[in-house]
C-alpha cells in the first residue's frame, strides 16, 4: 500500500535515550485521559522502573493505562515489573507469550518489534529505542538509536493503529475485560508544516509497506542514499535497488553495526559486503558503541525513522513501525546527525580489506547467510526477498 502523506505535522527528531526518555516522562506526566505504550523489551533496570513508575503514577491519577509488550523481548516483564503495574490499575498484555526457542513457526518468528507511545490521543512517540538503560555498561556511550515526536495529523493513523492492535490482542488472549469500548478523542488538527506518513508492517494488508516505501525512495533518488541499519540483511529487490542507485550515480552510504551483538546476524550481514562495495556503496561499521537506529534520509528531502531493520525478520516477519517524513529541514538535521555518527565512531570498509580477510572468516559469513535464509524458507517465506 503506497504511503499517504499528511501535511500539517510537527515532528521532532529525538538522538539516543538521552532525548528520548526525559521527553517521554514528561509526556506520561502530563497525561490527563489515556496511554497507550508498545515495546518489543522493558527492562526492569534504572531506565524500565522510571517508566513504569511514571506510568503507575498516571493509572493512579485516573489516566487509563495500556501496555503491549513483546512475550520473547520483554519476556522477564511479566515476573518482574507486570505484577506492580497491574496493582495500580495499569492494563497490561503481551503479544505471543515466549515459546521454545528452538522452534522456527512463524510463530515464534512473528514479534511485536514496535516502539509506540500515544498520550492523549494527541501526541505519540514513534521510533527504534526500547525500554532499557541507554548503555550496556556504566561509562560506555550511549546505544546509538533515534525515535520521534510527533503532533498533527498524523495522530489519527498512529492512534488507530494502537486501538486496533490493543483490541486484537485482548480478543487473542480472550482478555475481555481489556478491550477498549472509548477511547479519548483524537487531537489531529495540524501542528506544524511537515508531510509526513505512518508505515506499518502486520501479517494482513500492510506486508510490505515499509520496504515498499523504502524502494520507491530508492528508485527516485538521483543525488544521495544514507542508510543506517543495526541488523542488515536485504533481500535481492532491495541490494539491487541500492546496488542500481549506485551505478547511475547516485552516493550510496550505509552505516552498520560494527560491534558484534547477534552472532549469526553479524557474520550473515557481512556475506553482502563484496557484492555492495564492488558497485561503489561506501560502508561504514560503527564501533563507538551499539548502533541500534533503523533511519535512512534520501536526496535530502524523504527521511524515515522507526523499528524496522533491513532484514527479513523485519520486513517478513515482526511488527514493525516507522514514520517518513518529506521535509528538507528534517532530513538535514537528520543527515548531520548520522555523519557525526560517522566521523565521530565509524571506520570505513575498502573492498581490499574485505576480500584479504581470512578465508575461514569469509566461510563463517556465509555459512550464516545460509543459515539465516535457512530459517525463514522453513519458517515459510522465501522466494526472490
């Protein structure tokens, strides 16, 4: 389905936890009639006990409190932070309740990846960022993810997405008692001047909504192409679309994970560098600390943010939410970001150094593309993605 853009929105661009949570409490704080929060992890650390806490506060004013959490994510919630929340009248369910992990049902694979806020039904957080301290340990940088906020129209779409998905997991859970009958008036006169649309990826109409919008970007660019992903494993439309860009000359960088934190999505990644950098993409790995963001900004004018990766689990498999703006201003200050990001922690990779790794290293790459395309034929999904 193709995007439909919105005019009239406000859409602020939030850098690390370091923005994105003291903007995210006040919000809670301020809440007067409902909230509703999505997250694929809520940690029960220093950052997941401020949230719920804000959240308890908000059910305990009178605010009606939902929470959707992922049941593999966030799958010590249930023990550890579900049972004080609940006791402050805050609703709370999880999207398919952990099962064995040994398991490829798409079942399993299917994830509630999400990262959604809607207050009030008037202003909602959209983005890449979980529940979770910023850092994986004390006096290490920031994990380096963006998320945004946004006020307009394009509230309407972003808070019936919540509603609906709320509804269908409660009537999944046979949880009547938590389906939503009212829900607050949503607030979506304009706010601002930026075109913006909502993306979603489910497993009903909206499949491929988010690589759609991404090729389509893609395919139209004639100057620039600056992709940032945490897990990067296109399948063969999107490397030749990007690969395609490159040769007619447009300037195609990606940004990647260059700390090791998945195994098997780390070496699978690496089997695509030869192909890319041999069409002239520039690839840079970022070591400063975890890249996390899922962003991209396109001939400086289309950008996007959210949840999902470029990787079949994410376009395939979870549930996934992302916002694209078209707005010069946006996609500037969005840009300048990820080339600090790029100056300030990344190395680039040559095609040289590529092909003298070791043998043995280059086997390991492709033995887990294998096993990564492995897993999602017999989770029922293949063909040319």
């Amino acid at each position: 389905m193709k995007a439909e853009f919105l005019p009239g929105n406000r859409i602020t661009l939030l850098e690390t936890g370091s923005a994105y949570f003291p903007a995210l409490l006040e919000a809670i704080d301020a809440a007067t009639d409902e909230i509703y929060l999505e997250t694929y992890i809520f940690e029960d650390d220093g950052t997941g006990r401020l949230v719920a806490a804000a959240l308890s506060r908000a059910a305990n004013r009178g605010v009606k409190v939902r929470v959707l959490v992922d049941g593999f994510g966030a799958r010590e919630f249930p023990a550890k932070l579900m049972p004080a929340l609940e006791a402050s009248d805050v609703k709370v369910l999880v999207y398919r309740k952990k099962i064995s992990p040994l398991t490829l049902r798409r079942q399993r694979l299917r994830r509630l990846h999400r990262k959604l806020v809607v207050v009030d039904a008037r202003l909602a957080f959209v983005g890449g960022i979980n529940i979770i301290d910023d850092a994986h340990a004390p006096g290490q940088p920031p994990r380096y993810d963006y998320a945004v906020r946004v006020e307009g129209p394009l509230i309407a779409p972003i808070h019936a997405s919540v509603h609906q998905l709320w509804k269908l997991v409660a009537w999944a859970n046979f949880r009547r008692r938590l389906r939503v009958l009212v829900h607050a008036p949503v607030i979506a006169d304009p706010r601002g001047n930026m075109r913006a649309a909502f993306l979603v990826r489910d497993n009903l109409r909206h499949r491929r909504d988010i690589e759609e919008a991404y090729l389509e970007a893609i395919k139209a660019a004639r100057k620039e192409i600056f992709l940032a992903n945490a897990y990067f494993l296109p399948g063969i439309r999107f490397r030749h679309a990007l690969m395609h860009a490159a040769q007619r000359g447009v300037r195609v960088t990606i940004l990647l994970q260059g700390r090791m934190e998945y195994l098997l999505q780390h070496y699978a990644s690496q089997a695509l560098f030869d192909a890319l950098l041999g069409a002239g993409i520039r690839i840079f790995e970022y070591h400063l600390s975890f890249l996390h963001a899922k962003v991209a900004v396109i001939d400086g004018q289309w950008a996007t943010v959210g949840s999902s990766n470029i990787d079949p689990f994410s376009l395939l498999l979870a549930r996934e939410a992302n916002v694209v703006v078209s707005d010069e201003a946006f996609a500037a200050e969005l840009r300048a970001s990820l080339e600090t990001a790029v100056v300030g922690g990344a190395r680039e990779l040559k095609r040289e150094d590529w092909q003298r790794k070791p043998w043995l290293h280059r086997l390991a790459s492709w033995t887990a593309y294998g096993l990564v395309r492995l897993m999602i034929g017999i989770a029922g999904y293949g063909g040319k993605h």
